[in-house]
C-alpha cells in the first residue's frame, strides 16, 4: 500500500464487519450497479454473513458487559470472544492459551454465561 499512512487501529468484529461491507454495497450499487464490490469485498461480506454468531446492534453491548467484568480482558479480546462466542470451558481455555490471563473455570462459565444472552438464534 503504497502512499497511504495507518490513521488509526481499531478491533472489528466479524458482525461489525459485516455492517461496514453491506454500507460499501450499498455506497458501489449507486456508482457501479454491475459489479458494486470487487472480488474480496464481495468474498469478505460473504464470509461475514455466514459465519457471523451475534447480530450487529449488540456486539459494541456485549463487549463492554465482558470488558467491565473482568479488568483483564480488553477490547482485543473481548472482539476474539464475541466473534468465536466459545460454549464451554474447553473452548475458552483454546482462546487463551496464548494469553498472559487463563480465566479459572468459574471466570470461563460467568464470560460463557455472558455470551449465552447474546447468541443468534
């Protein structure tokens, strides 16, 4: 990417994703209705609709809820919980394996239980 400067870093998540690809759709079906996306856009919005596990509107609600309740997640990994939405304490202990911060199983079944309220029908 030449001749172009990274303004700013944030964390999207798969449904938010999914948002911002649907509103360039949208924005290339008023300029160029036969192709309004080019070929990964429309391959990423894809992706994104498929696997998206959380609807849109409650995706910014539910990262919050986890950030507030534990001090040691943070908008990173917040974004990888809401994406993935891990069903048990095996699954979140794949998702930290790597990280500075393994939750006890208590800490896995309250962020579990957190994700529940959320998921997509």
């Amino acid at each position: 990417m030449i001749g172009r400067k990274k303004i700013d870093e944030k964390y999207v998540s798969i449904a938010e994703a999914q948002v911002i690809l649907k509103k360039e759709l949208e924005e290339g079906l008023k300029v160029n209705p036969e192709e309004p996306l080019h070929y990964e856009a429309r391959l990423s919005l894809e992706h994104t609709e498929r696997f998206s596990k959380i609807s849109p509107e409650k995706v910014q609600e539910v990262k919050q809820k986890l950030m507030e309740a534990f001090e040691w997640i943070d908008d990173r990994m917040a974004t990888k919980l809401v994406d993935i939405m891990p069903e048990d304490y095996f699954d979140i202990r794949i998702i930290f394996a790597k990280e500075e911060h393994m939750p006890t199983k208590e800490e896995a079944e309250k962020i579990v239980k957190i994700l529940d309220g959320y998921r997509k029908e």
